[in-house]
C-alpha cells in the first residue's frame, strides 16, 4: 500500500486504473453491461480530497483520493469506514491500484445492466453526487417520536433523490 497525494483533478489516473482493470480482471465476465465505457465523473474538491464517481461496464462507485496529507483517514486494503455526508453516512472500501495508490470507495450500483446508454449513467452518477452533498430536506421521513431518521441507506436514498 503506498500513499499518493493528488494535487489535480485525478480523473485521468482514475480512467487509467479502471481501463486497466477492465482489461486484466473483468474480461470475459458475464456481468459486464456491452453498452457502457469506463468515465470518471465529476471529480471534485471535498474536505481537502478527490470526490467523484467512476462509471464501468460492471459498477458505479464513489471514489475518495486523497487530495491533502490532513484529515485523509486511511484504512487499509478491503476495511470499511463510514463517510458522513450531507445526505448520511455511507461506507467506503480501502483500496489500492498502482495508478492511484490508496483510495476508497463506495459501490453505489453493481451490476450496471439496467443503463441502457452511456449518458444514462453518467447522468445517474451526476445526480447521484449532486444528491449526496445536499442535505435531506424538510419532506424527510420521521418517526414515531418525530425526530428525524439520522441516516438513510444507499438504496433508500437514491430511491427517494430519484422519486423528485
């Protein structure tokens, strides 16, 4: 494991990682949706680090990178830490590739077989960051002592982003 510290946009390194492992590991799997390319999506600063999504022909994921050697949490191969966000708390994977060092991340759709298009995904995975950095609204569900639900599960929570 080896830290990489990202001063630009690493979404060229992203692409490069994600192609690579597409050729060298998903080759041949039955999951893999034909229609769909690798992108990285929308990278951006967040609490000093690398915010985006990568869209495969077999996930789509949000991706941590460190962007600063402050705050960057590391975790470790395959150990999860939960994220907080303006939208909840979801959890991220430690990972490495040679291309980006360590890095985290969150598997938000596998498989990718219901995205008919590119650009359906990449819209979803748009929408899907927009969603996650904006804070649930007053319309939020409550429970029985009306307080608020602390955090929502991934699915429920590009259930109801979908649903607006």
């Amino acid at each position: 494991m080896s830290f990489r510290l990202h001063e630009r946009d690493p979404g060229d390194a992203v692409e490069q990682a994600f192609f690579r492992i597409q050729r060298e590991r998903m080759v041949d799997m039955p999951i893999l949706n034909p229609v769909l390319n690798v992108e990285a999506v929308d990278f951006q600063r967040w609490q000093g680090h690398w915010l985006g999504m990568v869209v495969t022909p077999w996930c789509m994921s949000l991706l941590l990178l460190p962007g600063s050697t402050e705050n960057w949490v590391s975790t470790g191969a395959n150990k999860r830490r939960f994220v907080n966000f303006p939208a909840g708390d979801f959890a991220f994977l430690g990972s490495h590739e040679p291309e980006l060092g360590d890095y985290q991340s969150c598997a938000l759709f596998s498989p990718m077989g219901k995205f008919t298009t590119q650009t359906e995904a990449v819209m979803t995975a748009r929408a899907s960051i927009s969603g996650l950095l904006t804070a649930p609204d007053s319309s939020m569900p409550v429970t029985d002592s009306n307080t608020e639900v602390p955090s929502l599960s991934r699915r429920r929570f590009f259930t109801l982003r979908r649903a607006r």
